[in-house]
C-alpha cells in the first residue's frame, strides 16, 4: 500500500479505528491464540535478554506490545503506526504503564516512510508486526523485511502474525 494510498484508507478514519478497535477479536480468527503464540515466542527464545528491545510494526492500539510486556515487564517498547487514531490509543493504553518500569516509545510513521527513512528505526531483540504487513504490495514487502532484518540485533527474531485469504479457492472464501 503506497503512501498515497494509506493516506486516503479508512485506517485514517476516527470511526474505521475506533471500530476496529472494538471488534479486531471477531474480525480476526484466531487472534487471542495467536498473541499467546507471541507471548510463548518470547518466553522460549528471548527471555534471557535484558535489556530487551521490542518494535511492534503496525501496531495500532498497542495490544501486541502489551500483549508481550506482560511476560517481558523489562521491556523498552516502540511502536509505530501510520494512524493517529490507533496511535492515540496505544497511547492511551500505555499511559498508566509508564511508571518507569517500562520505557515506550510512541512514533506516527508509515512503512512507505520508514523505507524510505531507515534511520527512523533503531536495533531491536524482537521486531513484531500483527495482522498490518498484508497492507503491502509485494516490492514494499519485500523492501520492509529488508528493513527489518537491518533492523534485528545478533540473535534477534521477527515475528509476523497474520491472517490472509487464500486466493486460489473462491469456495474458501465464500465459506469464510
């Protein structure tokens, strides 16, 4: 999804996210079992790490940072978002967390722009990204995963959790 194009979806709509918001566990299949795969995820692989660096790509209302900062309470978070409205209730969520145990860091960006502006980013342990990637066409993909393997510190780990729709089966889809 081209920055043109993001600029005039519904993600920048106050009433779009707000629903979402509301409904993404019944929008999305399986969702509360994949943010506790995420939570395993962590608990397997990375729990060793402190200081332990997490960056949520298309993060909205922070519920996948969140999600993984109840395993990982050291946690310095970013996350990053192109909606205002998502971004606010990240804020919004994280607001009562900043006790100073844990730092976080809130940034309105694009995937168009941190492509284009890698130096936006920092080095993470763990890069995640929930159900926001398929937005993309596959050479924007490709230049964000890019992106993203530049952005892992050694040993690092990038999770993608998503859901997509096969294309192949018109049945599939009618059923779904």
């Amino acid at each position: 999804m081209a920055q043109e194009f993001f600029d005039d979806s519904a993600w920048m709509e106050a009433a779009f996210a707000a629903e979402y918001r509301q409904s993404a566990d019944h929008f999305v299949l399986g969702r509360r079992m994949q943010l506790f795969i995420m939570q395993s995820f962590y608990r397997h692989f990375l729990v060793d790490r402190n200081p332990f660096d997490l960056l949520d790509l298309g993060c909205g209302d922070g519920e996948l940072a969140a999600n993984i900062a109840e395993v990982a309470p050291h946690a310095r978070l970013t996350l990053v978002d192109g909606s205002a409205d998502m971004l606010a209730a990240a804020q919004e969520r994280f607001r009562e967390r900043s006790n100073g145990q844990q730092d976080v860091q809130i940034m309105q960006h694009t995937f168009a722009e941190l492509i284009a502006d890698p130096s936006l980013l920092g080095q993470y342990d763990m890069i995640v990204s929930g159900f926001a990637i398929h937005h993309l066409y596959l050479a924007e993909k490709t230049a964000l995963f890019d992106l993203i393997h530049r952005s892992l510190k050694p040993g690092g780990a990038f999770v993608n959790i998503d859901t997509v729709f096969p294309s192949t089966s018109p049945a599939l889809m009618d059923w779904y």
